[in-house]
C-alpha cells in the first residue's frame, strides 16, 4: 500500500505543474501517492502546517523558510523551484490618497501573518526605500481577501502581494499598484519535512525527478497560456508576462544563494537564530 503523501502551497500560477502531473497520474505511476491541498493564507500558515506534521512537503517563498527555519522548523530545502524572482506588487486601495512607494513610511502594510513573505518583504521593500526601522507597522489580514477589506476599510493602508495574482484586482479598480519589489533571490523551494527528508530518500527523489520533467517542459505545452489565463482568470497578455519572466528550477539552490538570503534577513533582524545554510539544504547522500 502506498504511503500517503501530503504537500501543500498557494493557490496560483505557479504551482499548475504540480496539478498537471497529478491529473495525469504522473506520481502514481512512481508509485507515489500524493495528494495537495491550497493554503491560500500563504507561507505563515504552511509553516504552522508543516511543524504540526499536518504535511510533508510545501513549496514556500525562500524567505518564508530561511525566518521558519531560524524559528525552529524542522525542514530542508529539497529542491529550488523558482529561480527566478517574485514580483511583489505594492498596492494601495484604489481611492487612497497615497499616489507614490515614499509615501507610505510610517503607513500601515497588511501582511497575512508575521513570518510571512508579505511581513519579509515589507522589511526588504523599507531597507530599499532607505525607510528607518520604525517606519513599518502592521494589520494582520490572513488572505488577500482579507487585505481587500483592510484596505476597503482602511485599517491598513499598503498591501505587498505577488503582482499577476493581484493584477485582476488592480484591473477591476479595487486597488492600485504604486510599485514593484522583486525578491533579491529565487523565490520558491521545495521544503521537506526533515523527518521525511531523513526517512524516504527514494520517495522524494522519485517525486523531484517528476515534477522536473513537467516544469522543464511546461512551457511548450500547448496553448498552455490560454489554460493559465482560464484557470487563474488572468488576462491572456499578462500570463505570457508572466511566462517570460519565470523560470522553473530541476536543480538543487545554491549555497551561496542560501547564505545571501540568510545574511540579508538577519542584517534586518529579522532571524531568530542564524542557522548555516548547509544545514538547510536536503543533500540525499548526507543521512
């Protein structure tokens, strides 16, 4: 009887080739038994999942992991999956009367919750702004839908989301998109729980060289900018943006990226502890 495998992540674009592969039986025929499930509060809540044993497998923004990590989670880094990086939109509600990035020192960001990428990347956003530390407060919100009404009802006057997924937002007229804050590193990986990392090797090897084969070919599959346009309710000339501009990963991350990655939040205070990079990266002949 095949184990049951659980992994979770966001309900967005870049997670369709876990979808395709599933649909089509890919894991079964490895004799993997995988079964996802959409966290649309993002990596905070994931986190809390993966530490409770509720799952074993996520794929969260690199920052998320580097802070859960420095927090105590027991986890790896098995696989990047991203490489290129994530394009955080700054959105403000359509009616603010805040028309620029500098304006919002010392305003309020929703964030879905502390440790996640919306929280991290305020932090990121604020040092490249040259915005004193005290300049950042927060509203948690939980999910974008919860930073609709905090921005609807002002009790938060800034949100930090990933710009495609909140682009039908801005095209509806609900907010408005003063900037961009792309991540400074690969924006994705694929986490493992260490117990599972340590216990099923074979497992996880087995899954990564499957979904490797279908995020290496999913660009060419056909009319698979009309599936994601469709399926994210995205516009047609946003998704093949979106298309050009991200790059899928077959590959380990690199140590040096994980230490940059480490050494940039803990210069914002940011880390409770500075874990090593070595220690975070899955190496299956390391066991």
């Amino acid at each position: 009887m095949n184990r049951k495998i659980q992994i979770i992540g966001v309900p967005e674009h870049f997670n369709l080739p876990w979808h395709l592969a599933m649909d089509e039986g890919a894991f079964q025929q490895r004799g993997i038994n995988l079964e996802w499930s959409d966290v649309p509060e993002g990596t905070g809540k994931m986190v809390e999942l993966l530490n409770s044993g509720k799952s074993d497998l996520a794929i969260l923004l690199t920052e998320g992991f580097v802070r859960a990590v420095s927090e105590g989670l027991q986890a790896v880094i098995a696989q990047e999956y991203i490489a290129s990086p994530l394009l955080w939109g700054v959105h403000v509600h359509a009616q603010s009367p805040y028309t620029t990035q500098a304006e919002l020192a010392y305003k309020k960001a929703a964030i879905s919750r502390y440790g996640s990428g919306s929280h991290l990347m305020a932090f990121v956003h604020g040092k490249n702004m040259a915005w004193p530390e005290d300049a950042l407060q927060f509203e948690v919100i939980n999910t974008l839908e919860g930073a609709v009404e905090a921005l609807t009802d002002q009790r938060a006057d800034y949100f930090m989301w990933e710009k495609f997924t909140t682009q039908p937002l801005v095209d509806q007229g609900v907010f408005r998109r003063v900037g961009v804050c792309p991540t400074p590193w690969p924006c994705f990986v694929i986490v493992a729980r260490a117990d599972f990392a340590r216990d099923e090797p074979g497992l996880l090897s087995d899954l990564l060289e499957t979904i490797n084969g279908y995020t290496a070919e999913f660009k060419q599959i056909p009319s698979i900018d009309r599936t994601l346009a469709n399926h994210y309710k995205q516009t047609l000339a946003d998704i093949r943006e979106w298309l050009l501009l991200t790059r899928w990963s077959q590959s380990q991350l690199k140590t040096e990226t994980l230490v940059s990655v480490i050494d940039t939040l803990n210069e914002l205070n940011l880390l409770k502890n500075k874990v090593p990079a070595q220690h975070m990266l899955w190496n299956p002949k390391v066991l």
